[in-house]
C-alpha cells in the first residue's frame, strides 16, 4: 500500500483483516512522508513500513523507480493507493496497472484532483462519494471499479462532506479489495471485468455494504 497521511483506509484494510472478514495481507507500506501516520499504523501492525524522501532524489522518474524497487521487493499481487498525494510517472505506472488500484473521493469522472468537497460543494452537487479505480497515465481517470454515493445537504461543509464520504470510503475499499483479491475484477482491453463480464458502470455500494 501507498499512503502519504492519515491512513485510515489502510487501517480499515488491517481492522477487516484482523477481524477475520477479509483474507488478503499487507504486505508492505510505502511513503513519500516520514512523518506519516499510515507508517506508525503499519508499525503497530507489524508490517514493513519505509518512507523514501523525493528530496533524496534527482528528478521525479528516480524517485518513483526506487519507490517501486522497494515495493516490488515484498512481492505485492495487488498495489493499493490510499491516500497517496504525490503524483506517479507513466514509467511506473503504465506496466503495473492491472494490479493497481487507487481511492479517490469523488465520484468520477466528476471532480478529479484535490479538493474533492470543495469541488462538489462549488458544483452545487447533491450527491457525492468515493470511486475505487485502476491506476493509469491519465491523472484520477483510470477505469472506475467500484463507488459509494453520499448525499450532499445543504448547510455541509467540507468538513462534514469529507467525513460523510470518508465513512463510505473504509467499506468501499474493503469490498473492492475483497473482489480483486478473489480474481473476480480484471483490467482488460474492454475495460473493467467482473466475474468475466465487462462491466458497463462502476459497481455501486450499497447501504448494506454489498455491491448493487
Ligand atoms: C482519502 O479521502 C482518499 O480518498 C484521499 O485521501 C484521503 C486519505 O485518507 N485520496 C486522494 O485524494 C487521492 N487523490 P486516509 O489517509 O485516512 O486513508
């Protein structure tokens, strides 16, 4: 996994793990920040964590080549983004991205970048959400796995929206990390598979936290 902060999808992954609903394993945790605190959650989970320092190196092509050097090293079947901020090179990014995948809280294609909420918000959108989505060259445009939908009222902020979409963010990332895990989601020519069959739309979470 690939965090830069907080790293609570990280820990949501540990948590279903640990509870026994989610056979995968994390294998590794990877920063662009030291002092993030996904690194202390891997730590006190036992799980390799390394921060590399983009100051450590000449351009961002060698960053990114001994970010992935050290992420290949633990053998991962599947590379999760979860809150990682830093932009990635089509170098690394275009030969792994059948096996990686990214959280992004909106519902894409809509409000790609940073400042999701405050996007929505702008946008007078009512409703908003999160998208798990297979990495590519094209920055949060990658082809959408699966989402959650939140509503937005009038009177939130980004604070509530955030917290309203983070909530969704943790079920969402397990159920669609469970399906990747099981083989059941594919990247091919035709898009996003499942269960063999092109999928025409992202797969929606439902309250109950089943796939719709
Ligand atoms: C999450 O909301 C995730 O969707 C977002 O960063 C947050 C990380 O939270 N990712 C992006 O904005 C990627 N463009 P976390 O560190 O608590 O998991």
């Amino acid at each position: 996994m690939l965090a830069s902060g907080r790293g609570s999808n990280l820990q949501a992954l540990l948590d279903a793990i640990t509870a026994g609903a989610l056979d995968a394993r994390v294998v590794g945790v990877f920063s662009d920040r030291a002092g993030a605190p996904a690194l202390a959650r891997a730590r006190d989970a036992g799980i390799p964590a390394l921060a590399l320092s983009p100051r450590d190196h000449p351009s961002r092509d060698a960053f990114d080549i001994a970010l992935f050097d050290a992420v290949e090293a633990t053998a991962p079947d599947l590379i999760i983004c979860a809150g990682y901020m830093r932009l990635l090179g089509d170098a690394v990014v275009a030969p792994r991205s059948a096996r990686m995948v990214n959280i992004h809280p909106s519902l894409l294609p809509d409000f790609k970048g940073l400042h999701t909420h405050r996007q929505a918000l702008a946008a007078g959108a009512t409703r908003h959400g999160a998208s798990v989505h297979f990495v590519t060259a094209d920055l949060d445009g990658g082809p959408v796995i699966a989402q959650a939908e939140v509503p937005v009222f009038a009177g939130d902020d980004e604070a509530t929206l955030s917290a309203r979409v983070l909530e969704r963010e943790h079920p969402l990332l397990v159920e669609t990390v469970r399906l990747l895990a099981q083989g059941r989601i594919a990247l091919g020519d035709g898009g996003v598979s499942f269960d063999g069959r092109v999928l025409h739309a992202p797969l929606q979470l439902a309250a109950n936290n089943r796939f719709a």
